[in-house]
C-alpha cells in the first residue's frame, strides 16, 4: 500500500504535525510518495481522513493534481487491477467530519477536473466509531459510510469488506449528515462531561459527583468517564467537526441557528481544552496526562490561572 502523507498543522501548536505522522507512517510500513500527481497517477482509490478543517485543501490539491498535464497518460500506462485495457476511473472517498454543503462543493471540484485529467468520481463519507480493535480473535471495525451515484469497480466489494463500508444513499451529503448527527450525540455527550467534571473539580465535589452517577446513572458515567479520558489526543480535530455538526443541524435539519448556537459552544470548549491546556499536547499512542478523569478535570479545571500551563508540559 502507498500513501502519500499531507502536512496538516495542528490547532494546540506551533509548527507542523508532519514529521510526528511520517514517523508513524513509516513504523507501519506505509510508503509516503513524493507528491499529490503521483499518488493520483498509482491509486485507484484515494481516502482522504485528515483533520476536518484540511479536508477542502486537501481534495483541492487532489483535484489540481488530476488536471495536471501529464497525470491522464501517465496513469493509463500502468496496469489495470483487474488486467482490463484501460485503467479503472480513480475514486476519491471524502471521510472526514464536515456538513454536507463542504461535501457537495468539493464533488464539484472532481466533476471539473475529470473534464482535463482521468476519469474520476467523488464518494461522500465518513468514520463512525473507534479504530480497529481485535478483541478475542475478532476485529471490531468502525463503520465507513458513504454516499454518492457512483457505478462502482469489481475490487470495490473486496475494499467494502475490508473497511466495513457501507453505501446509504445516492445523494451527495447524506452520508457526512449521518456522520455528523451521530458525532453529536458521542462528543457531545463527552463536551457536556468536560463541563459537568471541571466545574465539579472547582468545588470540590468530583468525587461526589461520580458517587452519584456510578450509583443512579451508570450507563452515563461509563460514557462519560471514557469519553473525558480519551478525548485530549483528539480535541483539536473535534473544534471544526462541532461547528460542521452546527451548520449540519441548521442547513439539514431547519434549526434556524440553534445548531450553530449550540455546537459553536461545545467547539470552544474542545478548543480550551486543545490551546489553554497541557492536554492539547498528548498524542494516542504517547498518554501522559488525563488519563484519568480526576487529572483531565483538575487540569481543565484550573485552565488560564497558570496551574498547568501549556508551556509547563512535565
């Protein structure tokens, strides 16, 4: 497999994420190509999953690499997966959390570009669920959902299999709504924890607090305990996924502002926790602090009085 890695820079810190993600690239044996054109000349199927606020970027740069001169010819000179005459169209499935208006504007850039470069087609999508996770001998998989009128290729089925892909409309953008009404009620609910724990922890009632969920409402607390504990890693992926929920509840589901009221809120609380605490500098495979919600709560607790600053990272 080959893939070709963007530079994304992340919301909590100065500098480029790049290095740290070729590195995981390369520990699991992933080739990083040299260039957009050329992942575009050697895959049949690109899966764009980058951080929401660089999903526009990236399919712009995807599509400007099919229309550059050279791209069409020198992709049909390589073999066709199922040894047809003529190469498969290339297919681009969009997987990242954004409404469906973004959706529909970057279908458009691959309806432009097929008409100078190779045949392409966009898939609307997105990644409901936790990574891959084997669990006595079987994988639980996070469902990829996708949407779009697409005539598919034979290696598809096999792909879909793979990754648990699932088609659920025909209409570009109900997949992303999907994605996006279910990421509410998820990251929502651990938005709401965040709130609920940081202020307990200001008066000294966490403990009580977690007595009395454990005690009335234990379902809760279970959603919310893990919730808390693995969200730092990812808070500053989540600021532009809430707002996207928001602009969805209001463009799809005609709430006239109360979406955007709402998640614009739960945006800014994932945005304290990712630039004005230490949290925002852990990483999933590199925990060290809030892996407990006692010190995730503590930390956002005590956000902006200097207690645990950013820069003081132990």
């Amino acid at each position: 497999m080959r893939r070709y890695i963007p530079t994304t820079k992340r919301a909590n810190a100065d500098g480029f994420d790049s290095e740290h993600t070729l590195a995981r690239v390369h520990a699991a044996g992933i080739e990083a190509l040299s260039s957009d054109q050329e992942l575009v000349i050697q895959a049949d199927y690109i899966l764009s999953i980058v951080p929401p606020g660089n999903a526009l970027a990236t399919a712009e740069r995807i599509a400007r690499a099919c229309t550059q001169p050279d791209t069409a010819s020198r992709r049909q000179e390589l073999e066709d997966v199922n040894h047809r005459p003529n190469r498969s169209d290339l297919l681009y499935l969009e997987l990242n959390a954004k409404p469906a208006r973004l959706a529909e504007q970057m279908a458009a850039l691959f309806e432009s570009a097929t008409a100078t470069g190779p045949r392409s087609h966009f898939l609307d999508g997105g990644i409901i669920g936790g990574p891959p996770k084997l669990t006595d001998g079987e994988w639980k998989k996070p469902s990829v959902v996708l949407s779009g009128a697409v005539d598919l290729p034979r290696t598809f089925a096999a792909l879909a299999e793979t990754l648990n892909m699932k088609l659920v409309s025909p209409r570009i953008g109900a997949a992303s709504t999907l994605k996006m009404s279910f990421a509410a009620l998820t990251k929502g609910l651990t938005a709401l924890s965040i709130l609920s724990f940081s202020t307990a922890q200001r008066e000294s009632l966490l403990p009580e607090l977690l007595e009395h969920l454990d005690t009335y409402s234990p379902h809760t607390a279970s959603l919310a305990r893990a919730g808390v504990i693995g969200m730092s890693p990812k808070a500053y992926r989540w600021v532009d996924e809430m707002r996207g929920i928001g602009e969805t509840f209001d463009s799809e589901g005609g709430w006239n502002g109360v979406g955007t009221s709402v998640y614009g809120g739960i945006a800014e609380v994932y945005r304290a926790v990712a630039e004005d605490t230490i949290l925002g500098q852990e990483r999933v495979e590199q925990r060290r602090r809030g892996t407990s919600v006692e010190d995730a709560a503590s930390i956002i607790a005590q956000r902006g009085t200097g207690e645990h600053d950013i820069k003081n990272t132990p």
